[in-house]
C-alpha cells in the first residue's frame, strides 16, 4: 500500500513538472492557413509575455460542444458567444475571463452584429420573398452568422422553413454561394461584406444588404442589433494562478496587436445574457423544449434498478431463513464471522473506490495469459471504452509493437515464478480509434490469488502527451542542429562582463576558416576580428548600446582580414579568402528576474550586399546623372520615377509626371490603339526601340528616340516598364533639310533630277501594274536667256519661280514638276488612257508658260517649246531613256518654230541636236 501511495506522489509530481505548456483553444469552422496566420501572432505573444511557458494554439470546431472533449484538448478557449452558452448548458463552466473586441483606428468596438446578403439582380433579394428563397448560414451554432439573423425576421414576422436553410462552414463559403447563385439569401458576420469591399470592390458592388441597421460610429453595416464580442473561457480544472497570468497578458495584447496592425484585442468580459435572451426567445439549443418522460420510459430506465433490489430482497430473506435454521449456540460465531465479513466487505470497498477515483494511475488486472479481467474507471476513460468491451479481451492484442506483444506473457511467467518481483513496462496501446496511448507501468502479481490462477496488477501512467512533447523536443533538437549546419548565419554567445565565448556554432569555419574548438580556445577573439580602422566606431556602438540597458538589437558590419585571422590555407591569394564584410548582430538574455545572463548574436557573410549596394549606388547615380531621359511605369504606363533629364527634355516638373499616364507626352503615345500595340511588342519580345513624336508642356512638338524595356517577376509576369529616351528633334530637322536639299530645286522647291528619276521609275511600274500609260513632258523656255541676260539673275530667278508655280497649277495633285536645271522642266503625267491623252496638258503648260510676268516696272513674256514622250512603248526602256527622248522632241518642237509640242518619233533619233540659247 506505501509503496502505491509513493508511487502517486511521484507521478503527480512528474505530471506538474511537465506542466509547462499553455493550450489556448479558438472555436473555427475551418483551420487553413488564414485562421492559421490570423491567430498565430497571439501564440507567439502568449508565449513570451507567460516565459518559460509555451503557448500552443488549438483548433476546436463548434461540433466539440462537450466541455470533456474541450477540457481534454485546450486549457482556454476563445469561442462564439452561441457555443459558450452550449457549453456552459452542456456542464458548469466559470463566467468569462474576458471578451474579444475589434480595434479600430479610433478605440476598441466590443460588438458584433450579423448581416443579411443576396445578390442585387436576385428578384428573391427583398424581405416579403424569403419564405421562398433558399439560405445559406455560417453555421448551426454561429451567434453572427446565424442565430441573430433568425431572431431578426422572427421579430419583423418572417418564419425560416427548415427545408430552404443550408449550414455552411465559414462565411466565406456564404459568400461563394451567393455569388454562384446557389442559394438566394446569405447569413454572414457583419464585417465580412466590408472585407471583401477591400479585397475586390467590383464583386462586392454586386451584393445587397437586406434589413440594414442604423447603427452609429460602427464601422460596418449590420441586419441586426449588436451582441457581445467572442469570450474567453477558462475549462474546469485550470488551475486559478494560471488564468490571474492569463488575463493581464491578454490586457496587454492590445498594444501589441496594434503595433503589429491586427484586428483584434481584448477587454473586460461582457453580459451575455442577451445572447441567452435571444437563444430562448428562438428555442434553439440548449433552451429546445424537452417532452416530458413516459411511464414507459420510467419503468424501462429503472427496470435493471428494481430487479437488483427484488434479488436482494429474495437474497436477504433466504438469509434470514438459514440463520433462523442455525442453531442458537453458534449464533455467536455467525455474528463475528458476519462483522469480520462486513470488515472486508468496507476495506476492499474503500481499495476499490481508492483505485477508482484516481485520475492519474490506470489499473488493469490480468490473468496469466494476459487477458483483462477489470479495470478502473481512469482506465476505461484513457481506453475509451466501457466496461463490458474492456473485459476477457487480450491485453496483447491492444499492444502495438511486436517487441513489447512478444514480450508481455513471458513477463506474467517470470512474475509467476518469484511472486515478490516487480516489472517496469513500456506500453503503446493501440485503441479502436486507431490512436496510439503510451505507458508507463509497473507489473506485479496481485496477493491472494491462487498459485495455479494468479493474477496480475498492471499500473501504469500515459505518458502520451510526455513522449509527445519529447519527441517534438528530439526532432526540434535535430532540425535545430541542422539549421545551425546549413545555415550562412554563424550563432554565437558570450559573457556580457568578460566578452568570453560561451558557444559558436560549428559552420563557423566557412567565414573564419577555424573550427569552433580554436575559437573558443582564443582569448578575447571576438574583438580580435574586427580590422583596426573600424574598431573605434564598433565600440563606440557598443558602448551606447550598453548605457541603454543592452535595449533592442546591436547590429554593425566590418570587414574581416580573414587572410590574417585565419590559421589555414595560408597560400591562398584569392582575395575573397582574405578580406570580406561581416554583419553581426546582438541581442541580451535575460532571466525571469530581468537580470542580464548572456548576449547571444550571429554573424552572416554581406559581402555580396556590400557589392550589391555599391551597384545600386552607382545605378542610382547614372539614373540621375544621366544626359538622356529615364523614367519607370507601373504595368499600366503609370509612371513611378523619372530623372532630372525628363524634366529637362520633357518641361514637365517632377510633381506634374508622378502618378501620370506615358500619354502625357501625346504624339503617338497619346493614342490608345498605339498604346496596346506598343504594350503587345514589349509583352512579347521584352524590349521595343523607335522614334516617337510628343509634345513638350509647352506644346511644342518634339521627335523622342526611345528604347523601352520589360521588367518582369519571377514568374515571367510583366511588372514595370523602364524607359530611356533622348530629344532628336533638331537632328531630326536638319536631316529633313538635307533631305529637301538632296531632292528638290532650291530656287524653286520643285523636285530635282534625283527625285524625278526615282518618280519616273516608280511611275513606270505602276503604269505596268495598272496597264494605263504615262506621259514625260520636256518643257524648255523660248527667251529666257534674253530675258536673264538684259534684267539680270534676279528677275531671270523671278521669272523662274512664277513660271513653275503657273505650270504646277496647269497640272493634277498626282502629276509631277521638276527642274533639271536653267530653264528646263520635266512634267510626268500618270493614268493616261492614250497618247493624245498628253495633249490637254501640254497646251495648259504653253499657256502657263506663254502668260506675260511683271517684274518691277517691265513686262516680260516668254514661251516654252515641249517634247512628249510616252511609256510603255514597245521597246524597252528606262527612265534615263524616257528623258533622252523627250529631250528630243523638245528640240524638234523648237525647230518647228517654238511655242508648241511635239511628240516623239524613232527617226528624231536622226536629227541633229540644235544649240541652246
């Protein structure tokens, strides 16, 4: 019995050593990694603000209404204000430590209402049409999502048919549903349609509210009234020193959540008893109105009752008969046998509920070949199983290693053998459930037994939750020492005092070349690496950040001489093995007390940053510095940067470009159709160059040489445009002025021999495509020179300019005149039908020509003689040919007597060319 009652102690003693972790429970439709994100600050917050303890967070769904399964998995538990009450109905439970509020940027909002959705273009979207719509709630025991919702329409006279009612499992979901048209009508927690306004304005646009509330300075819009937040609950059993530790961390958790832009807080615990109202006025669980129990049901629920009292009735009057049988000398003997009876009767009574009444040993009594022939009540509620099924079963069959099943019956056998032998054992049940249950028991033969029936007392402990926790630790131990290994961080800790080494991780040798052994072993190394030029600045840090208290994080970079502190690979004359940049940062451990015990830090390789910066400096300078314009868009040629260069080309202001459109430059930028055809090429093929035409602030019209480039993300999609630009405006009009040079007459703007030659061709191929012809007219002045000659080169250049523009009247808007030179023209007529088809036109150049021109005080007049070619011919012929020939006909016209035309004939070929005046 003693060494039973050692044996509780001690396993109570391990059971509030392990005691070390906080299991915070949240009720959630759903556990995926928004819930996840949402709630894991909080855990990581607990578990520092209640050090050494851990806090652990527990996903409960709102099925688990039974306190037991609660209490079993979580310690607190945050959940909707619909399923504490189911909880509290379900089992005495303790009022509310404290309820969740929502912060806002102007305090803290403690209610939460629920909101009535449908789609706008939905003919069911209205209050009269919801007997016949179909509905869709976050939940059966949603308080927001469902139940406030349901009283609402009670009130205003609406009844729900059960039938057209669907239970989602989150609001999201909700959401979905109506969007899809799956259900008409949606019963979401208010706050939920501003959600999504956030995340997607256009799908939001198309819900509705129904019933919306006026509701002042609340930040959402409610179909109902408001009802307390979320409370916390503590479950039975947690110890009252632990949650006076929660609540004021909880308290405290609002200025973390705000620093951290959470949403959520807490604040002192609210009156649910609206809640309650509410839930009863609906007759909803647990306030559902229960049938009172039948004759029937009394009879058959006491039946097993009444039997067993008729037994002891029958038994003890049987009894009574025997004992009025005996003989009165013995009576006695019976009274002391029947005392010492009831003796052993009470003392293995009060063994019994003894064992029973443990929560902490499981007893399991087994015969020799391991069946199970009782057990306690822990370990039938461990089992999960009752009585009747844990009973003549096989205690190896549970056993889930072949080692330990294998092992237990020889055990029994041994135990048989030397009956004052104890056996310690290490179980894994395996359950119906499939869960695994390890324990920790000891093994012994029961006294009293019959040497040929022994039977033996297992006791034992779980220890599930322990081997848990130690296998979590064992696997934390490795993947921190693989972390250590693998990682480009070197961690290190040391005295604050005496700057000693306590601890450097082994990948130390990749940055020092040193093992740790070495380092360790090297007095005052820390210092030691630092190079002497940076030295004084370091520990200048350092000291400040000693005088405040050793406060936040000490960071600093240095380049490290490792060619100096390193005592291997001397011959190396790379000069990354030499010199590189270290950044170290720093930060205090403290015990419970807040007294300082060690500093810890890492060190990490920055020399690719340090590289990387300097890149960025210089790419920073040659984008500000640079002589052309540089600018930066958004996907959607909103511009995001620009250079002094833009402002200089463009006389548009920084403030003016930023956050404008590329087509604030107009031109053809400025044009939609180019823009996506632009867009197309750069999507396409990363990079697009070209001329483009703008306009400066001003208005002027400026000619831009671009060269535009695709930034992309890592999955190939195009982020930004980079664009570079230069003015070409001036070199782009001086080459427009050579090119007028180079092909037109500069005394009379008419194109010149190199540009009619190209006509011709041009013409003459058209003339072929087209089967049309086409006519070269020579025209040479009849007097000029005289002309010239008596008035002088002035008025001969006047002459010229008035007789060309005359002649280009004379002629259509797709005809050519040019000047070869002096006094001679060429006109090319196109889309003739026939030769004669030349004629009008020739007349029309003699008169142009032959019209008197007053120049200054005296009047001239001049004619012109014409020769006339045609194309195509039936010789070949090119352009040079066509205007030998007309050049031909022109003299014959001249020796004809001038001031007329003459078509060209073969045997002009014969003719002498006469002189020119």
């Amino acid at each position: 019995m003693m060494r039973w009652l050692l044996l509780l102690c001690c396993l109570a003693c391990s059971a509030s050593a392990e005691q070390a972790v906080l299991r915070f429970g949240v009720m959630a439709h759903s556990t995926d990694l928004k819930t996840r994100m949402q709630y894991a600050p909080l855990a990581d917050y607990l578990s520092t603000a209640l050090a050494p303890m851990k806090a652990e967070l527990v996903f409960l769904s709102p099925d688990q209404l039974s306190v037991r399964q609660v209490s079993y998995q979580a310690d607190f538990l945050l959940a909707d204000p619909y399923v504490y009450l189911m909880l509290k109905a379900n089992r005495y439970l303790q009022p509310p430590l404290l309820s969740q509020v929502s912060l806002l940027p102007g305090g803290e909002l403690a209610q939460l209402g629920g909101t009535i959705i449908c789609m706008k273009d939905n003919p069911r979207c209205d209050l009269t049409q919801l007997s016949d719509a179909q509905i869709a709630s976050s939940g059966d025991y949603s308080l927001s999502g469902y139940a406030a919702q349901r009283l609402e329409l009670q009130q205003l006279g609406i009844q729900l048919d059960a039938r057209r009612l669907r239970h989602l499992h989150s609001g999201q979901e909700v959401v979905e549903q109506v969007l899809d048209k799956f259900v008409d009508i949606g019963f979401v927690r208010s706050g939920t349609l501003e959600d999504l306004t956030k995340q997607d304005s256009e799908t939001a646009a198309l819900l509705s509210v129904l019933n919306p509330q006026q509701l002042a300075n609340v930040p959402f819009v409610s179909s109902t009234r408001l009802y307390p937040e979320w409370p916390v609950l503590a479950m039975p059993g947690v110890p009252p020193e632990l949650q006076e530790k929660l609540i004021p961390a909880l308290l405290q958790f609002n200025d973390f959540a705000r620093q951290h832009q959470l949403s959520y807080g807490f604040s002192a615990p609210a009156d649910y008893s609206g809640v309650e109202y509410a839930l009863q006025q609906l007759q909803l669980p647990p306030f559902s109105p229960v049938a009172a129990p039948s004759a029937f049901h009394w009879f058959h629920q006491y039946l097993n009752y009444l039997l067993v009292t008729l037994g002891l009735l029958i038994l003890v009057a049987a009894t009574f008969l025997v004992l009025r049988r005996h003989n009165l000398l013995q009576h006695e003997t019976i009274a002391q046998l029947t005392h010492a009876n009831q003796e052993l009767q009470l003392n293995d009574q009060q063994h019994h509920a003894a064992l029973n009444s443990s929560k902490q040993l499981l007893f399991i009594k087994l015969d020799i070949q391991g069946r199970v022939l009782g057990c306690n009540n822990y370990a039938l509620k461990l089992l999960g199983t009752g009585f009747d099924q844990a009973t003549n079963v096989f205690l190896p069959d549970w056993i889930q290693q072949p080692q330990q099943r294998a092992a237990l019956v020889p055990t029994l056998h041994k135990l048989q053998s030397e009956p004052g032998l104890t056996e310690s054992l290490e179980l894994s049940l395996q359950l119906s459930s499939r869960e695994i249950v390890h324990l920790d028991a000891d093994l012994s033969v029961l006294p009293g037994a019959p040497s040929d029936k022994p039977a033996f007392a297992l006791i034992g402990t779980d220890v599930s939750r322990r081997k848990a926790i130690k296998q979590k630790l064992q696997k934390s131990v490795q993947r921190l020492d693989q972390l250590l290994e693998q990682s480009p961080a070197v961690i290190l800790a040391f005295e604050p005092k005496s700057m000693q080494l306590n601890y450097i991780s082994p990948n130390c040798f990749t940055l020092h070349l040193k093992s740790a052994h070495d380092i360790l072993r090297t007095p005052d190394w820390l210092q030691s690496t630092i190079a002497a030029e940076h030295k004084t600045a370091i520990d200048e840090q350092f000291r400040h950040w000693v005088e405040s208290n050793y406060s936040g994080v000490l960071k600093y970079s240095y380049p490290l001489q490792r060619g100096q502190a390193a005592s291997l690979y001397r011959d190396v004359t790379d000069p990354s093995y030499s010199q590189l940049w270290i950044e170290t940062q720093l930060c205090a451990v403290r015990d419970d007390d807040g007294n300082l015990v060690e500093i810890i830090g890492s060190q990490i390789d920055v020399t690719d940053n340090q590289l990387s910066q300097m890149k960025r400096e210089l790419a920073a300078s040659v984008f500000t510095q640079a002589r052309e314009g540089i600018f930066i868009t958004n996907s959607q040629g909103t511009i995001l940067d620009l250079n002094s260069s833009f402002c200089r080309i463009t006389g548009y202001s920084e403030a003016e470009a930023l956050g404008r459109h590329i087509g604030m430059l107009g031109g053809n930028l400025a044009e939609e159709s180019y823009q996506k055809k632009l867009r197309k090429k750069l999507v396409s093929d990363g990079f697009w160059e070209g001329e483009l035409q703008g306009r400066r602030k001003s208005g002027e019209t400026m000619v831009l040489s671009f060269t535009l480039s695709a930034v992309r993300d890592a999955e190939r999609n195009v982020q930004h445009f980079v664009a570079l630009f230069s003015d070409i405006t001036q070199q782009k009009a001086q080459e427009e002025k050579l090119r007028f040079i180079a092909h037109y007459d500069s005394l009379t703007g008419l194109p010149n021999r190199l540009l009619l030659t190209d006509r011709i061709e041009q013409s003459m191929s058209q003339a072929k495509r087209k089967k049309s012809k086409m006519a070269v007219i020579f025209i040479d002045l009849d007097g000029f020179k005289a002309v010239n000659d008596s008035l002088g080169h002035e008025a001969g250049d006047y002459l010229l300019i008035e007789l060309a523009n005359r002649m280009r009247t004379a002629m259509r808007e797709n005809d050519t005149l040019a000047r070869l030179g002096g006094d001679e023209f060429i006109a090319l007529i196109t889309e003739l039908a026939a030769p004669e088809d030349a004629v009008p036109f020739a007349d029309r150049l003699l008169a142009a020509a032959g019209k008197p021109v007053q120049i200054g005080e005296n009047t001239v007049r001049v004619s012109a003689s014409i020769g006339i070619t045609v194309f195509p011919q039936p010789e070949a012929a090119d352009a040079a040919s066509l205007l030998r020939q007309a050049d031909l006909a022109m003299y014959h016209a001249k020796r004809q007597g001038k001031n007329q035309y003459s078509f060209w004939q073969p045997q002009l070929e014969q003719e002498p060319e006469p002189q020119k005046e």
